[in-house]
C-alpha cells in the first residue's frame, strides 16, 4: 500500500535529518544498525512465535503461556547465535540482550529473572555462591524471582513478617538434620503472604525472600535476603512446605505471573542466606562482613541505577506514546475550515491538540538526555569507585545524597508525566484511542505499573526534601564545598540570598523574545525551586518552634515537599536537556537537528512555566505581562515546531513490529488496518454469534420479553 | 466477619447521620427503601446468572455472552413484576428500571437499546411510526442501536458518508418494486462504514442509521435517520447487503459489542425514515414537517439531558472511586511514626493521602448536586414547553445557548476531574489497585468513554464560549435582559466593568480566616471567569483587527477558551454545591448533615484556587498573603473533614455487590479477599500450570538454554 499523502507530505517539510537523531537516541549509527539486525532476527524469524498479531484476542491464560514460548525461542536463538552468555558463567545483561527484548515488543513472564533476581545475586552473594548459583542462572535451569512485598506490607521494608530462623545442625527441630544449619521459612500471619513478585506465580523455581533473620540465639536481626527453592528443577512441582500462584488479573502486564507465596516451615540450607555484606554461621552465630567502603557503596549505586533506567523508560513509553498520536494527527481529518469547504482539517493543525501533543513530544525527548545523563554519572561514580584502594576517600555523604534526591525527584516528575502523557495521547486520538488494535490500551496499561514501583511517587518526594533541607542547613553553616560537585549545586546562591533576606531577583525578560530564552528559563525555575524549598523549611521550622511534633510539622509540609520536588526536577531537566544537546552537536548531530532539538527545549521550558505560572506570580519573580509572554511564546513555540513533528517521532524509529498500533502505522493507511483488525474477534467467527442460540433466542423466538399486562407491580 | 477495627473506630466518629444523605442522593428515604428492594431482587436472585464473581476470569467472548444472559433475565424479572413496560405501548424507562440495571452492576450489551435506540424513536418519528415501532421495542422483538460515526468520521455530523438514496415505486432500479417506494442505503467508501455503535455488533437487529438523505430528484438534503433492520427477527441471520460485526477488544467495556456495518444496497421502506419533523412523499419528494416552536426545542432539550445524565454519571463514578479509596487507606496501615512504634500509620491520615482524595470526595457531592439542579432545570423548561400553546413565544435563543453552555461546560469538566480522579483514587491505593479484584480497573477503563462520547472534551469549550462571547457582544450594546434568567448571568456585572475598564476588584478576605467563606469563594470565582472571557474576546478581536482571518484568531485562541470553560464550571458547580445543599436543608437533611457538607463545598472551592492560583495571582486579584491562606485553610479544612470521609463514603450506601471490590468492602476485612480473589485465577487451575509441558520444561529438562560456548556471535 502506498503512504498516506499527508503523512508523506509532513516528511517533505523537516528541517532536519531523522537518522542523525536516531543515531543519538541508539548511541551512535552503528548502534542502530546492531539495533535493526537485531529487531529483523525476531520479526523474521521463520517459527510464528514472537508474532504479536493475536495477543489481544486471547485468553489471559494462553497469552500467558505464549509468552512463555516466545522467552523459549528467544533462548533457542540467542544459542544460535552466541548472545546471552559469557564463558566466565556470568550471566550478560548487555545491550544485545535488551535490543532483543525490545524487539520481542511483548512482555515475558521471565523479566524478574534478569531484571532483580539476578543481579541480587551479583550485588548481595559472596564469590562461592555467584559461582555455584549464576552458571545455572545463565543456562536458564534456575529462574528466580525477587519476592519482598507482602500481602499486607509495601515499600515499608521494616514493617515485612516473612521469618528465616536458624536450626543448628543436630537439633531436633525441623531443618536440625542438615549438615551446618539451615533456615526455617515462615509465612506467620495471612498478612504475610509474599504477594506481587513478578514471575514467582508459575514460571520462576528459586525466589530471593527477604525476611528477617533470627539467629541462632533467637535475635531478630532485621531483613535479609533468602535464596528460597520454590519448585523442583526436574518437575517443576512445588516444594514441600510452598503454596505459591498466580495471583490473578490486573488492569495489564498480564502475561506475567505476578505471584503469591505462602511459606510453611521451608528449609533451605544455611548457606542460602546471602552472605556477601552479612552471614550466620556453623552456630548460628550472625556477624556483619567488614567490606571496603565503595564496595558497600556501589549496592547503593546499583539501586540508584534501577530509577534512572526507570527514567529512560518514561522517555520510551511517551515516544511511543506520541509516535503513535502524532501520525495519526496528520492522518486524521475532522471539521470543515468554512461552509463550503470539501476537504476536512487535519487533527494536528487545532492548536489545542498541538498544545496537547507537542509538550508531551518535548518532554519525551527530555527525559532522554536527563536518562542518559544520570546512567552517565552514575557509571562514572561506580568505576571511580572500583578504581579507588581500599580505605581511600572516595565519594561524599552529601554526593550520595545528592544524586539520590535527584534519581528520586526525576523518578517521581517523569513517570508522573509518562503515565498521564501516554494515557493524554490516546485521548488525544478520540474514538480509536479505545481500541486495543491502536496499541494504547496496552501501552498504558502496562506502563501504569511505574509511577507506584520502585518509590511511589507521591512518597519520593519527602526522600528529596530530606536532602535538599540538609543543603539548606549547610549553607546556613557556611559548609557548602561538598556541594559544589553535586546536582543541587545550582540551588546554593539562590538559598543564600533567600536566607540572608536579601532582595528577591525577578526574571529578566524585558520583551517577548527576551522570554524565550533558555538561560532566562532556566534562571526562573532556579528560583522557583529555591524559594519553595526555603519556604518549607521555614514552615516546618515554625511549626516546630510554635510546639509541634516534628512527625506532624513534617506531615503538614508534605503537601509542599511535592511542589519542591517537581520543582527540583524541572530544573534540572531542562538543565540536562540543554546540555545533552550541546554534547551531541557536532557528534551524532549537525545544526539542524541541533535547532530542532533546541526548540522542543524552549518549548519545555516555557510549558511548564504556562501550566504553574501560580509558582512564578507568587511572589513577584515574574510580572503578569512575563506570564502572558510565557503563554505567547509557547504558542509561538508550537507553530515553529509544526513542520517537525512529524519527522521528530519518526526519528524514534519504532518499526510498526514494535509500535503494534493500527493508528501509528508508519506508511499512516490506518483505517483499513483498523477494519481488518476488527474482524478477527472471536466474536465474529460465527453467525449468528455465540451468544444468540442459548440467550437472544429466548427474547425472540421463546418470547421471553413480551408484556402480558397481568402481573402487578412489585 | 467482623468489621475490621479500624473502619468500626471511624464510623464511630462521624458528627453527622449517613443516612440522612442516602436519603439526600436517592431523593428521599421512599426512593432509597424502593433502590435497596430492587437490589435485594437481583442479588438473591434463585439463579447465579447475576452473578460478578467470575467475571474477571472469564474470555471476553464468555464475558458478553453472559451479560446478554443477564439481559435475558432481567427481562424474565421485569415481566414477573411488572416492571419495564406500560400498557399504553410505550417503553418505560423509569427510576424502577434504571435502579435495577444499576442493581446488576455490570454492563448490558442491550444498552443502547434504551440509552439511543428507543429515545430516537419517541423524539424523532412520527405518531404512526411510534405506534408500529414502539411496542415491539417494549417486548424485545425489535433491539436497537444508534448508528451514527463511521470508521473515518467522528463526531462532525457532516462529514459522514453513508447515503440513503430514494427510489420510487416502479423503478426499475433495486427497491423499486416496494410499495409507495424504498430507501436504498449504502456505504460507498471504507471510511463510511458504521463503526463504534454499541449494541451493533451482535445483540441489535435494527439500526438507526444516520446518513445523507438523496431524494428522488437526486438533492441531497443532509443528513437524516433511517430505520434500518441488520438482522432476521426470525433467526437473527444478517438482512441482504448488511455485514456487520463486533469491533474488537477495547481497553474498557467489553461486555458491550460496539460493532461495524457495511451497507450494500440494503433496501427498507420509504416510510422508515424518521419522519416527525421532515418527510418524503411517494414521488420522492422532500419536505420539512411544520411542528410547533416549542415541540422542535422540546429534541433539543433532550440533547442537553444526555449531557447532565453525564454529569450525574461523574459524581457516581467518583463516588463509587472515592468509597473504595477512603475505605481501603482506613484499613492500609504503612509506616512508622517512629522508630521504636509497634503500630503502623493508618494511610488516611497522611496528609497528601488526604489531599488527593478529599478534594476528589468533595468534587463526588458536587457534581451530585449541579446534576440534579441541571436536570431539574431542563425538566422544568421542557415542562414548560409541553404547556405552551401553538406559536406562543416560549423560551428564549439566549436561554437555549445558556444552558447550552452550561451543560458543554460542566460535562467536559465533571467527566475530565472524574477520569482522571478515579484513576487518581486507584493509584492512591498503591499496589493492590492494579489487582483486577479492586474493582478499580473495570471502574476506570469502562469510565474512560465519557471524556471522548456527547462531545469530545477538548472540542466542547469552543461550543461555551461561542455562547458566552454572544453576552459580551450583549453586554456591549446593552441587551443583557435575557442574560439575567440564565445561568451566566453573574457574568453580566463583572464583564461589563471590565468592558469600562473599570478599576479591577480584589479578593476580599482579610484575614485567613474570611478565605474560608463561600461568599469570597464564589466572587473570586466569579471575578476570574469574567476577566478570562473578557481577554479571549479582546485577543480575538485584536488578532482580527490586526489582518489575521477569523479562523486563525479563533483557532489561536482555543487553549485559552478551554481556561473559560473550566472558570464557568468551577463558578457553576460552587454555586449549584452551595444552593442545593441550602434547598435539601430541613428536609432530607439536618443542621449535622448541612455542616458536613458545606465543609466540602468550601474545600472544593479552596482546593481549585490553590491548584490553579495563577489564574487569581496574574490580576492581582489575590495577593502572594491571600494564595497561601488559601492554601493554608485548605490544609484545615482536610484536617476537619478527617473524622467524617469514611461515613460520608458509606452514605453512598454502595453495597458490596455493586462496589464489586476486595479493597473497598463494608467490612474491611481486605487482605483475605484478596487472596481469595487471587486463587481463582485459571493460571492457578492446574500444577505446575498451563505453560509448563510445552515451553518452560524444554529449558529445565531438554536443556534448550544450556549455554556451549560453541557458537559464534552473530
């Protein structure tokens, strides 16, 4: 089929070359060429499995247990062609193997296994047991998942019931016949009950339990983590002592088994406790393990990792997201121009859809290079860890907290922004937006899991305050050189002077071009955030000193630690985009992507400033004439970007394999895929229909709905 | 059971009488004693068919074959009590049968049926029509759909492409050999094909087709309604040249089979074209039926009734949200207030927790009672209509447009607070509202339709400020009499000030404590509608004096007439929450009742000061002093209304089987309903489970993933 004429024109119009910002998005152009090679291994495979043509007309059950055959085949051929092993027995997690996910572009119930399972074994386990455990994770006979969350408890680690309590050898207890000791694993209340951990219900046979631990002597030590075996490697039947399943649908991801777990008295052998920071022994005696200093630190790090990784997803799912909007924007006609107009509008010309689609676009981009930078700094961080002797000075309190504030407040702001984005997008496609054949039910559906893992964000927000109020204690002590290294850096001056009662600055812009500017925009949201951050300190501060509780002085402050955290973020989410694009020019990009890229920045930065211009009024940083400029310039913003849209969301380079949408469809002949796609509803594969013979029939034929008149009313 | 602790506690502190607002929301405590005797019908029905404990688990396909069995005896009921019809031939929709469908709690692919189908007919047809269409409606011979968008058209009635072309008797053309001659209808292109009507994919054997009506001399007349028969009434078999079928899975609501039709040739009577208010004679001529004034606004009013039956469907559907909500973070304890506490904290008392979902409560009573005041408005004019003698001058265009406005308005803003609030409820429950079994994914996803259906969001503020714009132009040139009955009126004062350049008023609370006064609420309110209109007027007229042609002006101002829209709401539904709880004042309710509910009105008008201040800061109407007590009395006010959200969410007096929610049950007793729910997963059907012979054991026992170090990577 030939390409729709109005997509095919809105690519004649860019000002720039897509393949050079997909080149940047990859890394660099051979990147995406690995990329691609990789993508057409899947989508050319000659077995049917990895097609995702059928998903939405299957039973929750066989779509289930047909992504368990895709993670099969997608072994089978990584054999083939020697991805996803090292001869050392580690497993590898390199950039192949998550093309090749990506490529998959279907959930697959194994994810846990790579994703947490592990890498905990990495991170926690000392060097005898990643040697005894990893080579049978790399050949795929262990699987394991993570299992922390109760049925009961949350994010509240503290607050988790699961026991492992130490049997000596020798006892008469149960476990007491295992030679050095074992643990007792034990579910003690209903609330207890491990309930969540993806890939535990059906597919996984290990779990890393967290519990706590009680020794030998009966100490509760806190929580540690547990490699418990959940099913038989030869059967898979469940383990003496294990009830675990699926723990059934959800709103989406439902090819994966999230799974509960009721543990009653399991044993496992001592040694299954993870040993590397901590370990019981022989006696059951518990002692910490004296580690380096950056070696602890580098666990932390890794956990810092998961959240920025986070972050890139938010750019991914909102450029598919918007890909998939966009296109069918162009494509769309709806409302005549005048009366006697013939042809209708395109969608993507009614400013109020441009205003909703073009700052999600924007945004999408912008959560890359704040991605990328954060992945960046945090690699650099780990190797000069790795790099330092043991005992050396290596990384500050304060630079941990730092990125730990900032990991978290981008957490929070840009999963916040994706899952309201994407789920804007297709609403933004009326109707059609409704169908799972456009692809967004799934999209968002699945990305919706986001803004509540790893930190909901509504709770982050007070992790990022409880760093950033410790910055505004340092200024006022004068210690602020730990600072000057780190993300919060910019807050420093401005805090000072707020602090110092001097004068409060107010943006420079004295026209309308002046406002569209990335240093005047970057100046205001430094003063936005730090104004709000002085602001609830000094509010939490008097609270106190007029007799309150800190816990309720902090409860009352919650509210604003939110505006603080946003504010945090945006800051430095413009900063980064700025900066990511200035690194790239003259690389991967020439001045023309450089242009482009630069507008979505302003485009950005003046949208955020349009939709919490309350936070700049306030207090008289911007006038109202500047807001009404800030409205302006976005307005103008989006007509510039106009001509790029299109081409900017095809840069992303989703091949239609990978998109799944009717309506995001690169070639834009979206009408008839969403015909054909409507046919294969097993409610359609026969006449009358399923429901007709046993039911309708009965209205009909039997007569069931006549009125007789004869019975009186109840 | 008992009642879980914690939920007894809270219902122990409410100061007011719950069932005094049951009352309230019923219409009286009659009304509520009548909905409870209906809900018992279908709950202890003798047969399991009403059942919706299985309904999670289900393939879509079983899903809609059950509900039409449900249809089928609810019918079977109706007749047994005689409910659902009247003697006279009519189709009766009353409170008895709205109560009963809501009783089912789940969603009946019959729906439109009664929703468009017969509605259509009793406004459109004529009385011969009516008297041959409408008892076959009452006995369920005849189902119905309405069939208006097609596959590449929307909601721009214009656009659409299906013709019925008139062939007169004796032609030698298909259809002219019926008596007094035929309507041939067809689909000419792929994007004319009906595409979205519910009830028209399986269930419906008529349609009520919209298409270009083509008369006998081959003038098109625009579009009008044809009654078009789908399927056999025999056997339900598809008529000559119709295919249709079901649309396929959506993200929500699949119970219902929206469905796609093809018309090729389809022949029906001439005389089954609607034919009230315009006819075709037997020679194929067209012309417009003379009716009364009164009786052409009469299908007008019924239009806007649609939209405030929307607005009533807002505040239950956040209502049922809020109860499952505020119930569950009574329950959910996370948290500890310290580090030696035994206890955790009970999540409802986390004040973010609070102001995400107490503002969501109090916008839940408000849409309640602009609802009911809208309805009973409508109903009043169009009693007044009835009344009214032939030519007589009856209501004016002014008011027309005002109500018009007012019902746009409050539908695009009731049904974008109320989607994005549910699910806003679902993810202030953390985890668990992802489960299925919260009820919160059916909830939201079959909810998300209203922001798209009546009038897209996004395109219905441009339909307000059409109308308010005509009160500037009235203000201008003093005709504001008609205004002053209407809806807008409190926009006549300020508009005309501003008009003068008058100096601009201000806020006029004093202190923090004259914020929390509904007076100052409702005159700021009041003051931000009337500049916001007054500036898109001005930028309008300004763009156009300055050369841009009118299209452009008003498509450049279409962001800022969404800013209008939502001001007019928010003024509107302030007004109507505060009246009506006035009016319902020493008769349902009691001074305990008025005090708990005039808490929400003052934290809903707070709570959308502080959300959107810029709009009260730009002016200067408030001062940087006056936002933050706003702020701060909005913080007293989650504090005040603290002891009585779970008895005001039990006064929705949901039961639990139309809550349909492990998270939200009356008892509390949560977490064994989960588990409970969690076991009835087909995955969890068998050991070790479905995917496990095929796939999983080709890894554990074959050995497909063993790595051998043999192959080359690719």
């Amino acid at each position: 089929m030939t390409t729709n004429a109005d997509l095919a024109n809105e690519r004649s119009r860019a000002t720039f070359t897509p393949s050079k910002i997909t080149n940047l998005l990859d890394g660099s152009a051979k990147s995406t060429n690995r990329r691609r090679q990789l993508e057409a291994l899947i989508e050319n495979d000659p077995t049917d499995i990895f097609s995702n043509e059928d998903n939405h007309y299957l039973h929750r059950t066989d779509r289930h247990v047909r992504s368990l055959a895709k993670h099969v085949r997608l072994i089978e051929l990584c054999r083939s062609i020697g991805i996803g092993s090292k001869t050392n027995g580690e497993v590898i997690l390199d950039e192949d193997w998550f093309n090749l996910i990506n490529a998959v572009a279907d959930d697959l119930p194994t994810s846990l296994h790579w994703v947490m399972f592990v890498p905990n074994i990495i991170s926690l386990c000392d060097e005898e047991q990643k040697k005894k455990w990893l080579p049978m994770c790399r050949d795929w006979k262990m699987i394991g998942c993570y299992a922390q969350t109760e049925v009961g408890h949350g994010s509240n680690v503290r607050g988790l019931e699961t026991t492992a309590t130490f049997v000596q050898e020798g006892s008469n207890q149960k476990g007491g016949d295992a030679k050095g000791g074992s643990w007792v694993i034990n579910s003690p209340t209903l609330t207890s009950i491990k309930f969540w951990p993806g890939t535990l219900g059906r597919t996984c046979n290990h779990a890393m339990v967290i519990a706590k631990l009680i020794d030998g002597d009966g100490i509760d030590h806190g929580v540690h983590n547990f490699l418990v075996q959940t099913r038989s490697m030869e059967d898979h039947s469940l383990m003496p002592g294990v009830t675990c399943g699926d723990i059934g649908p959800k709103i989406g991801y439902n090819n994966m088994d999230n799974g509960f777990a009721k543990f009653e008295n399991v044993v496992i052998p001592r040694r299954n406790m993870a040993m590397r920071f901590s370990n019981v022994d022989k006696n059951g005696k518990y002692e910490k393990v004296s580690v380096s200093d950056a070696a602890s630190k580098i666990s932390y790090i890794t956990m810092m990792q998961v959240r920025s990784y986070i972050v890139m997803e938010a750019s991914k799912g909102l450029r598919h997201g918007v890909t998939m909007a966009i296109r069918y924007s162009a494509v769309r006609r709806q409302g005549f121009k005048s009366n006697d107009a013939k042809e209708e509008n395109q969608i993507l010309d009614y400013k109020q859809q441009q205003h909703r689609l073009f700052p999600l676009l924007a945004a999408s981009y912008c959560f890359f290079f704040t991605g990328k930078k954060v992945l960046t700094d945090l690699k650099a961080i780990e190797e000069r860890l790795m790099n330092l002797a043991d005992g050396e000075v290596t990384i500050t309190k304060t630079e941990v907290g730092d990125i730990h504030a900032s990991t978290s407040a981008l957490k929070s702001f840009c999963t916040t922004i994706a899952a309201d984005g994407i789920e804007d997008c297709r609403k933004a496609c009326g109707g059609h937006g409704f169908l799972q054949s456009s692809g967004f039910p799934e999209l968002i559906t699945s990305y919706l899991q986001n803004p509540t893992v790893e930190g909901d964000n509504q709770m982050l927000p007070m992790q990022v305050v409880k760093v950033l109020l410790k910055l505004v204690k340092d200024v006022q002590s004068g210690k602020t050189e730990d600072w000057k290294k780190c993300d919060a850096k910019y807050l420093l001056d401005p805090v000072q002077a707020m602090l110092n009662g001097e004068e409060s600055g107010s943006c420079s812009a004295d026209t309308k071009e002046g406002m569209m500017k990335v240093k005047v925009l970057l100046e205001a949201y430094q003063h936005r955030a730090a104004r709000l951050l002085v602001k609830v300190a000094q509010q939490i501060q008097t609270d106190v000193m007029e007799g309150k509780a800190f816990e309720d002085a902090w409860n009352g402050a919650l509210i604003q630690m939110a505006r603080v955290s946003r504010a945090h973020s945006t800051y430095l989410l413009l900063d980064n985009f700025v900066s990511g694009i200035a690194e790239a020019n003259g690389k991967t990009i020439g001045p023309d992507e450089v242009a482009v890229l630069t507008d979505l920045a302003l485009l950005f930065g003046l949208y955020w400033i349009e939709k919490e211009v309350g936070d700049f009024l306030e207090d008289g940083y911007m006038s109202a004439e500047q807001a009404e400029w800030a409205r302006s310039c976005t307005l103008d913003m989006l007509n510039k970007l106009r001509p790029n849209v299109v081409a900017l969301v095809d840069a992303n380079d989703f091949s239609d394999f990978r998109l799944k949408s009717a309506l995001g469809r690169y070639d834009g002949n979206v009408y008839p895929a969403i015909l054909e796609a409507s046919k294969k509803d097993p409610l359609n594969a026969s006449e009358p229909g399923p429901g007709y013979e046993k039911h309708l029939r009965r209205l009909f034929v039997d007569g069931v709905g006549i009125y007789s008149g004869t019975a009186s009313r109840l």
